[in-house]
C-alpha cells in the first residue's frame, strides 16, 4: 500500500485475540477503551478482539503498512454468534478428526476456530512429519461447507495453545503470559552449572524450558568475577581445586585428596567486584601484606588465596615440558653430540652404540666401523712403501 492509498485514521490501538497474547496494531475511527469487544478485519477474516491499550493519535510511524481497520464495536449480536460459532467449531473438529484417522495421516488436530462470518474455519494440528492433506482438504470442504485452513504449529505453540502445569508447580510461562518464542541453548544450562540431564530440563513441550533463558543474564553477572571449575587454588596454605559452585548460597566447593570444603564466596573472593581471580591464569603469591607476581599483569588477591592456574593450564603446562624434552632430545641427535644415558643391563647407552671393538658408528660401506676402516688404509700405505 503506497503512501497516498493509505487511510488515515484517526485513532490506533492494540488489540488482542484469544488464541495469542501478542498485540496487534489497528486503525479506528471510533475510540475504544481498554477492555472493549470490537470486530476487526485480519487477514484471516472477520474476528473478535479484546483492547488490551487505550485508544491514542494515530502514529504512522508505529503502525505497519497493511495496518487493518476497526469495523465496530461488538454488538450482543456479534458476541452471540461468536458463541455459536465455538460450538460449530466443536463438532467440524470431530469431523476433522474422523477423516485423519480414515486417511491415516501423520497429524495431530490441537483446535479449531470459525471466522466471525461463518467463511472460513481454521484447524491447528502438531505434525513431525511433512503431510500431504490434498484429499483431506476435499472431504471436509465437501462436509463442511466452507473455506479450509490447515495451520501448523510446532511444539511449543501446542504447549501455549493447550497449557499446562510446569515442574515448578505454576502455569506454563508460554501460555501465561509470553508472546513470543526466543532461542534457548544447552549452553545456558551449562552456564547455570546445572546437570546436564536433558528430562529434567526439558518443559511440558518437549523443547529445554523457557525460564533457562530467563535467568541466564543473571547467572551471567554472578560469574563474571568468579574462577572457572577445576581451577587450582591455595586457601589457608593447601592447594585446593574448584570442583563446584553454588551461586545462589555463594558457596564454592573446594577438595583434594586429603579433604573437602566447602567455603563462602566472602571469604575467598571478598574484593570480586573489582577484580577477577586468576583472569591471566598467572600466580600470585601473598605473604602478610607483600603481595608477589610471577608475572608482571597478575591481579592482586587477598592474603590467604592463591590463584595458581585457569582450568586447563596444568595439563598444558605438562605437555610443553613433554614436548620440550623429546625437541631437545632430536636436535642433540642431529647435531650428534654426546647425550647423558643411564647404563643398563642389556648395553645401552654409548657402550652400545661404539660395540665391544670400541668403534665409533657403524660405515655400511666399508663393512665395519670407521675405526678398522683407518687402520687397513695405514697398514696399505706401509705396503705401498715397502
């Protein structure tokens, strides 16, 4: 619709409708309270609402393009056969459901709902699979009467649409009071230290629950000072490492192999707020009020903590020194230098490699050891002489 062609109205409000609690701009030439029944052009048909915002100074700039009129207000006439058409609703979703199981499609019927006029019926149905419902759509438009509309959801939709009782023991936040579906990732759950137990973190949808993503930013700021798990760390002098936390009791799980502990996040980190332990993985040594760095960026810790490594230095730290034994191993070899050995049983070592004549290394062309090699060519020039 182009600029021209659009009509202006003089009032915009926000409508709601049964099935969803998302609001739906409108344009209206009658101004509505709060709470009012009105009927209202969709793209579906004619519908009933609920005003769930005063009427205010119509704003192109907060209205869509397409936005649809207000017809009127709802008489007890519309409201009557709003009623009617719930029970019609009723019976064509039993006529629905008999075709489905005669077909045998891959479909599972959640609703059904008629436009205001009677000119449409809208059925919602939860599939796994992709269905093919050309016949379907024929036996019912035949039964029925009127224009088909087949609308499917996904599970959480069904969640919304049907409700229910979550674990904690209220409403599903879907179908209580949320609108719209945002992205939830195992990530979140690992974020919140939570076991990683997909039944318990899943809602009544099947689909890892919603309040994850809720308390997630949360969960966020309380660990933003904090050392990762299974860092090493020195309390009251014994090195511990950070099996757990606990950020709601701010309880941190300290163990090694002698005992474990469990301490407040007060005593270890009392300054977190302006810091975050271990953050370079450097260590830091604290003895009274002398506080020193191995590393000229390590952050300043509390007399009695001791952050040592992050989580993984440890294991790096012992592969470098690995890997820097067997380098310098190969380039004493190429260089052909004498190297340390520890003399055994079986010969190792330089007396191995020189054998039992005292040789140096073994020449394959001469067939013996450069050793004997020498000797012959002198004893051969004193031949010569002879």
């Amino acid at each position: 619709m182009t600029e021209h062609e659009r009509t202006e109205y003089p009032y915009l409000i926000y409508i709601q409708f049964e099935e969803s609690r998302k609001a739906y701009s409108f344009g209206s030439f009658v101004k509505a309270d709060t709470g009012d029944q009105v009927v209202v052009e969709t793209v579906r048909g004619q519908e009933i609402g609920t005003v769930c915002m005063p009427a205010m100074p119509f704003d192109s700039r907060k209205a869509k393009d397409d936005c649809k009129p207000v017809l009127r207000i709802a008489t007890p006439e519309d409201l009557a056969r709003r009623e009617e058409n719930r029970i019609r609703a009723k019976d064509a979703m039993a006529v629905c459901t008999q075709c489905i199981r005669r077909l045998g499609l891959d479909m599972h019927l959640i609703s059904s709902e008629y436009t205001l006029d009677c000119a449409k019926i809208i059925f919602t149905y939860v599939s796994d699979e992709r269905v093919d419902f050309r016949q379907l759509l024929k036996d019912l438009a035949h039964q029925l009467h009127c224009r088909i509309e087949l609308r499917q959801v996904g599970p959480r939709n069904k969640a919304k649409m049907v409700g229910g009782i979550g674990s904690c023991g209220m409403e599903c936040c879907c179908s209580r009071f949320m609108s719209e579906f945002d992205t939830v990732s195992i990530n979140m759950a690992k974020n919140q230290l939570l076991a990683l137990n997909i039944s318990k973190l899943s809602g009544q949808c099947g689909k890892l629950k919603c309040c994850l993503r809720f308390e997630n930013d949360l969960y966020t700021r309380m660990r933003r000072n904090l050392p990762r798990i299974n860092s090493q760390l020195v309390f009251e002098g014994t090195r511990y490492r950070l099996s757990s936390m606990n950020l709601l009791q701010q309880q941190a799980k300290l163990e090694n192999r002698e005992e474990v502990k469990f301490v407040d996040f007060d005593t270890l980190w009392p300054d977190r707020e302006d810091r975050e332990p271990g953050a370079d993985g450097a260590a830091v040594k604290v003895t009274g009020d002398r506080q020193q760095a191995n590393s000229p960026a390590a952050p300043a810790v509390e007399p009695g903590l001791q952050t040592v490594h992050r989580e993984r230095m440890s294991e790096e730290t012992g592969s470098r020194s690995r890997e820097s034994r067997v380098r310098e191993g190969r380039e004493l070899r190429e260089s052909g230098k004498p190297r340390k050995q520890m003399p055994d049983s079986t010969g190792t070592g330089r007396e191995r490699k020189k054998g039992k004549s005292g040789g140096g290394r073994r020449d394959p062309r001469a067939g013996g050891t450069r050793n004997r090699r020498a000797e012959k060519q002198e004893k051969s020039g004193k031949e010569d002489k002879r």
